[in-house]
C-alpha cells in the first residue's frame, strides 16, 4: 500500500487504534523557542535570552461520514471526545492526591508520525442528520499538544533537520515543488527552500504520497 493510500490513525496510551474515516486535507504544526528580553523605557531593541522550548502543537480537521449506512457518527466521534477524559487506569494515578490525567495518543499518517501528545481540545460539528435525527456527518477540528520530548518525532521525515516548519503538505498527482512553493510560500521560485528543508536533491522525482515540510515564509 503506497503513503497515499494509507488511512490516517490515532494510536492511543492505551494501544487503541482509532481510525480517520477521510484522510486530513492538512496537517499545521507549530514548533516554537521562548525568547525574552527586558525593555527599558527609551532604551534600544533589548538583547533576546533563550528561555527553553516551547510546547509543539498539531492541528488537523477530521471529517466523518455514516450516510452509507445510516448508522449513528457518533460511533466515531465519542472516541474523540473521550481522550480528553481522565483514565485512572494509566500508570502512576493515584486518586487519593487527584494524580490523574487523560491519556496521550500519537498522530499516525503514512510515513508521519506526531510527538506523544494531549487532546488539548475538540470542536466538534455535527453536520447532517437523518429524518429520525441521527448524526450522520460531522468535522472535528483537533489541536494535539505535545505531552513530553519525544525523541521518536525528530527523526522523522518529513521534519527532520527543517527550520522549524509550520505546516505539512502532502504531494498529488500532477503536482510540482514550484506549484506548491507558489501555494504556500507565495513565489514558484521558492521551490529550492522546500527541496532543501526536505533534503531533496531531484525536484522531478518526488512522488505522490511524499509528506513535505514546508518552511515558514521567509
């Protein structure tokens, strides 16, 4: 099965498989470093100081759609809704100090796979019923935040060694680095910055189905 065809998933803590019904149009992730610096009333640009990273976020939107066989959307999305309950049957809980938490999952789309991360929130849209008032269609946008260092997640193409990329762009047929650099960067020439963050060396031989990180504009 090539990337393309692969469905997305999310694995949970627990070793639960939750299946995306429709693969995501996109993937936004934010990777980020805290900076500050102390202004001083008429003083020049103050000297920035490292002050450690910042929490990784992922974005998506899921589609889902039971109108082929009438049976209830909900089927799929209370799984959603339930990674942000607390499982007191993770390790280390502990009810008598409120020691608990929800359990993480990790985003899993072909060759992509996210950090260890926390449903941070669902909003969750129901959008089309049947006569009887069944849910048969509905879009729940995720934001996913990342739970611990992962060492797991840096390797992975394609965000490896990319100066930190803020959204993952998935090749289709028919289409070109110089298209996608003029769709998300603003400027067909711009294509070398996406070769070069992917550690492309053949702008031609890239393949539907490839994961791309795409630089932020520069």
């Amino acid at each position: 099965m090539s990337p393309s065809d692969s469905k997305a998933f999310l694995q949970t803590e627990g070793n639960e498989r939750i299946p995306c019904l429709f693969n995501p149009a996109e993937l936004l992730l934010q990777l980020r470093n805290n900076w500050s610096g102390d202004p001083m009333p008429g003083g020049a640009t103050p000297t920035l100081r490292y002050t450690g990273s910042g929490t990784g976020i992922l974005r998506l939107t899921l589609f889902f759609d039971t109108t082929d066989t009438g049976s209830a959307v909900t089927t799929y999305t209370s799984k959603l809704v339930g990674l942000l309950e607390v499982d007191s049957k993770l390790p280390g809980t502990t009810a008598s100090t409120n020691n608990a938490r929800p359990q993480w999952v990790v985003f899993n789309w072909g060759d992509f796979h996210s950090f260890k991360a926390v449903v941070a929130s669902v909003d969750l849209a129901f959008e089309y019923f049947s006569s009887t008032g069944t849910p048969l269609r509905a879009r729940a946008a995720l934001v996913l935040a990342q739970y611990e260092e992962d060492m797991a997640f840096g390797p992975q193409n394609p965000t490896s060694g990319t100066p930190r990329p803020h959204r993952v762009h998935r090749v289709q047929p028919g289409e070109t680095l110089d298209r996608i650099a003029a769709a998300h960067l603003g400027d067909a020439t711009s294509w070398r910055v996406i070769a070069q963050a992917n550690g492309i060396e053949d702008p031609l031989a890239v393949k539907p189905g490839t994961l791309l990180a795409i630089p932020e504009r520069f």
